[in-house]
C-alpha cells in the first residue's frame, strides 16, 4: 500500500508543478493547494462482469479537491456510487475536503466497474486513473483482494 500511496504523490506533484505551484513546506499554513495521497484501494475479485473498488484518499493540502469522473481500460465505465438505505446510487463526484480525507468501503461510497473487458483475478491489479477538479489525473493501481475480502477496519 505505501507503494501505491508513493506512486499516486509523484502524479499529483507533476501536475501541480504544471500551476507553477512551488511550496512543499508542510507547516500547515493555507496555501491553496491539494495534496493528494491514495491509499487503501483494493478490488474484491469480481463475480461478473462488475466489479467495486475501494480506497481512501488523503488530502493534506489547504485546499478541498473533488473526485469528478474515474477511467480505467479494465472496463467500459466506470462510475462513482454512494449508498444511501441500502442502495446505491450513481453520484456526480465527490470532496476531499482540505486536511481530510474521502474514504470509499464496502457498503458506502465505491467506484462501480462495469463491462469489465476480462474478470481480474487475484493477487492481479487494476490500473486505474482518478480525475480530479484541482489535482488532474492520479493514476492508481488498485490490486485484486479475494471475493469476500474485507480490510480490517470494515464492519
Ligand atoms: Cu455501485
């Protein structure tokens, strides 16, 4: 998971270089950016042709940012959900709110795989490019958990 979280810093630090946007000071002073980390992600090995992914994304920046669309060549769309009495429902994005965090779990917010092109097996990943307002496109692996895999801090 570190890894993932390393790789998902280096994209989000490219393409703020791109807003001429400079300061790495980390003493918690707004500066009016998004600094994004994604972590915990994992796929449950899909059953069908969909498929849910879950992970959480970090945001230690002064800024809140927003999750707007989600792309992967795994599938031939993919969607953001929330669960609200159960059922789920197709959201327009979601916020990562300035010095906090956006979690997607089982049984709340999830992205929604659908026509996935081949069912990803275990101990495979999944490449997958999150689309924000401020941050661009993060590029995420998300790997392949087993059907019933829930993390530790689920349920
Ligand atoms: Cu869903």
């Amino acid at each position: 998971m570190r890894r993932l979280a390393a790789a998902a810093a280096v994209v989000v630090a490219g393409a703020l270089t791109l807003t001429g946007c400079g300061g790495a000071d980390g003493s918690g002073s707004g500066d009016g950016t998004a600094e994004l980390s994604v972590e915990s992600a994992y796929m449950p090995q899909p059953v069908s042709d969909m498929a849910a992914g879950f992970l959480t994304i970090t945001n230690d920046g002064g800024t809140a940012d927003r999750l707007t669309s989600v792309s992967s060549d795994a599938a031939g769309q993919v969607t953001v959900h929330e669960t609200v009495d159960g059922a789920m429902q197709e959201v327009e994005g979601l916020e990562i709110p300035a010095h906090g965090s956006l979690v997607l779990e089982s049984g709340g917010n999830h992205l929604m795989f659908e026509r996935l092109k081949q069912r990803p097996k275990q101990g495979q990943s999944v490449s997958v490019e999150l689309h924000f307002d401020r941050s661009g496109t993060v590029t995420v692996e998300i790997p392949v958990k087993p059907a019933t895999y829930h993390p530790k801090t689920g349920h």
